[in-house]
C-alpha cells in the first residue's frame, strides 16, 4: 500500500500525486459547501420560497453529512477504501447533477441530500488514506497540507459563488462541481489502491444506524432550535432523540458480536483526548468565523465586504501554517504544538470578545488572526495524534468518529438562543462610545436572527 517496494524517486512521485488527489477531493467539497451557502437567498427568490422552506437546502445536505461521515470510516475497514470513496464521489456527483437541473425546490433540496450522502466519504477516508498508506514519520505533513485546503475551499467558496451566480446563475455552480468531480473519480480509482481485506467482515448495521442516528438528530436539534427556538418541541425532542440513539449505540457495541467499532476504543485515554479537542477547538473556531462579523457590522458599522476582510488573515494563516504545523508534529510530537495552538485561540478569542467591540477593524483582524493560527498549530497535530492513537484494524472507524464529532463541532458554534435585542438596539446600546460597547458586549454578542 505505502508503496514500500519502488524505487524512492517513484515513491515520492506516488506520494505527491496521491496527496495532490486529495487535497483537490476535499477543496472540491468544502468550495461546494461554502459557495453555496451565499446563494440560498437567491434561491428562494428564484423558487418564491419562504426562508424556512430554503434552508432545507443547507439543512438537508448538513443532515446526510453528519450521519455518513461516521459510517464511511466502517465501510472503508470492511470493503475498501477506494470502493468506498469512489462511491462516495459517484454519489456526490449525482447530488450535483440533480441540483444542477433541479426544476423545483423539493427536487433541488432532494439533490443536497445525495450530494451530503456521498460528499461525506470525502473528510471521512483522507485522513484514513494518510494514515493507512503513509508511514507515522510522514502523516503530520499530508494531514497538514489537507488541513489547508480547507481553509482555502472555505475562504475561496463565497467569492466564486458570489461571482459565478452574478455572472450565470446559481445552477452553473452545481455544474462546475459536477465537472469537477467527474474529473477527479478516475483519478481516485487510479492513486488509491485495492485494499479489500484478506478475511471477510462483519458490518453491523444496527450500530452504524444509532450512531449515524444520534449525529443527525444532535445536528438537527441545533439546527431547528436556530430557527424555532431551543424551546421548540423540534429542537428539545431532537435532542432527546440524539441521546437515546447513543444510549443505543453504546449498548449496542458492548452486546453485538462483531460491534461497529470496539467498546476498548473509547477508553483509549490519547484517542478520546483528540477527540474531545477536535469537537472544541472546531467549535470555538467556527464560533469566531460567525459571530465576529456580526460583531463588526452590527457594532462597529462595518459593511459586509468589510467585514469579510475582517476575516481574511485567519484564513490566510490557517492556510500557511497549517501544513508547517503537520510537519513539525512529524519531528518534535504533538503535545507542544495543540497546547500552543489551543492558548493562542483563547488568547485571541477572550481579545476579541474584551476589546472587539467599537475598536478599529484591524484589532479585530489581529484577533482573527490569532485564532487561524493557533486552529492551524493545533488541528493537525491533533489529527496526527488521533491516528497514532489508533491499531490498524481500528483506523477507519475511528477516524470516521473523529472527524464526524469535528463536523458536529463545527455544528454546534454558531447555536445559541434568539438575541433579546435588535441589531438597532445593539447600535444604540454601543452610540456611547467604544468602552460602553465593550461593557454591554461582554454580556453576550448578538447572534444570526432566527
């Protein structure tokens, strides 16, 4: 699989063309995510659809994502991972073609689903990929570079989804990802070896349903509570949903005879630590990308565009840094990277909410770019850490659970209660002057009107 037997100068083309494939897999489907996210009110107008009724065309694809990442690290272990993948493209790329053509709503919303059904085979299997194919001494570098490619699909989207729906139309978005992801299918199928085991393996089903279960239900209670109210009978009763789902699926594995994943592998103390780092510091992160340029156009009367450039220098440094922190984690280890990583967000994060508020914009850019940087310092380490936490046969589900609860982080940020004060009554409350704003601020920014 790593390739062990050619020659080093072929090895190292084999490497490079292998990452070069995945780093485009995953930029694909993060452009796909954010720059759609700028047309959904374009969309509505184009469909005369409420704003309820539109976002089931973020709320389906987010839904189907949450629930497949998880099961996609299983299937892999069982079937293959380029299989798997390939499925996982092939899928996404039918989700592409259904929205592309979508002559109503309901079927545009129903492509989502398929694309979120297949686009999350993407994250799922390229941390698996780098693991199971690339020796530990190489993996913090390649963990690193797709890290970054993130971080570029989600700078990147808004802007070509912005340009291309001026130019042509939303639909042509969803024709250029379908283009794209035919392109990249056979060169999937042509990097990615056949790793089908050697002995046949049980899949259990019911464990992957409860814990693809709990996920989704976790993620729609945050999601309807955003629109209805946490209070709302949809958003408590998810909730609750989740939590017997989970219930199930930890009775499940203990009882099952060839459980979804081991019961051992959530009291490995270095695998539940990267976990539980992976869902805060995502959450923390998306947190800030949300609520500061609230925060600069609400309170410090910053115009959109500006408050997008607010934005920028986070990015550009997760960008950067990002693979230079997965390389370091290869050569000096992980612990002084994350905890770096992690006070740098704090530091920035508790500067922002302190000294934000009516301040100049290029303080809270100073802030927005401590919190890039320390995500950067820490994500890939932290990746690197869950993987090398892990035994071979317990790669894919593992990573799959992993990044599914980084998903979910990424989720849970931006939730929180309705805002008591209108964006008007957060401008007047601020007219006092910049300290003024900062005293009130610190009681609670405002948050996205339900």
């Amino acid at each position: 699989m790593s390739a062990e037997g050619a020659a080093p100068g072929q090895a190292r083309i084999s490497t490079r063309l292998l990452l070069g494939v995945l780093i485009s897999t995953v930029f694909v489907s993060v452009l796909n995510s954010s720059m759609v996210n700028v047309v959904v009110p374009v969309i509505g107008r184009d469909y005369s659809a409420s704003e309820a009724q539109v976002g089931w065309v973020i709320t389906g694809y987010l839904l189907t994502y949450a629930v497949g990442i998880p099961l996609y690290g299983r299937v892999a272990d069982i079937f293959s991972i380029r299989r798997a993948f390939a499925f996982g493209l092939l899928m996404f790329a039918v989700g592409s073609l259904l929205c592309a053509w979508a002559p109503s709503l309901g079927t545009l919303v129903f492509g989502r689903i398929v694309q979120g059904a297949g686009g999350a085979a993407i994250p799922a299997l390229s941390s698996v990929v780098v693991t199971k194919i690339l020796p530990p001494g190489e993996r913090g570098s390649a963990l690193g570079l797709i890290v970054s490619s993130v971080g570029i699909g989600a700078a990147v989207g808004p802007i070509v989804g912005g340009a291309v729906a001026a130019l042509a139309g939303w639909h042509y978005l969803f024709i250029g990802t379908l283009l794209l992801t035919l392109a990249l299918l056979p060169a999937v199928l042509y990097v990615l070896p056949d790793d089908r085991p050697e002995e046949a393996r049980g899949f259990d089903l019911p464990g992957g349903l409860l814990l693809g279960l709990a996920a989704g239900l976790f993620l729609y209670g945050i999601t309807r509570g955003q629109v209805s109210g946490f209070e709302s009978t949809s958003s408590w009763g998810s909730f609750i949903g989740a939590a017997l789902a989970a219930v199930g699926f930890a009775w499940r594995i203990r009882s099952a005879a060839e459980p979804f994943v081991s019961p051992a592998l959530f009291r490995n103390r270095a695998y539940v630590a990267a976990v539980v780092i992976g869902y805060f510091s995502m959450l923390a992160n998306v947190s800030a990308l949300v609520f500061v340029p609230l925060l600069v156009s609400e309170v410090n009367g910053l115009s959109p565009g500006e408050a997008g450039l607010v934005l920028t220098p986070g990015a550009v440094a997760l960008a950067i840094i990002s693979p230079v922190a997965g390389r370091l984690s290869d050569t000096i280890g992980v612990r002084v990277l994350i905890l770096a990583g992690l006070t740098t967000m704090l530091v920035s994060i508790v500067s922002i909410s302190t000294f934000g508020a009516g301040a100049s914009p290029v303080i809270v850019s100073l802030g927005m770019l401590g919190v890039g940087a320390g995500f950067a310092l820490a994500n890939s380490p932290n990746v690197n850490a869950a993987a090398s936490a892990l035994r071979p046969d317990e790669v894919g589900a593992g990573l799959g659970i992993f990044n599914g609860l980084f998903f979910l982080g990424g989720g849970t940020g931006p939730s929180g209660p309705a805002p008591p004060r209108s964006a008007g009554a957060v401008r007047k409350a601020c007219a006092s002057g910049p300290r003024a704003g900062r005293s009130r601020a610190r009681s609670g920014w405002p948050v996205v009107p339900s």
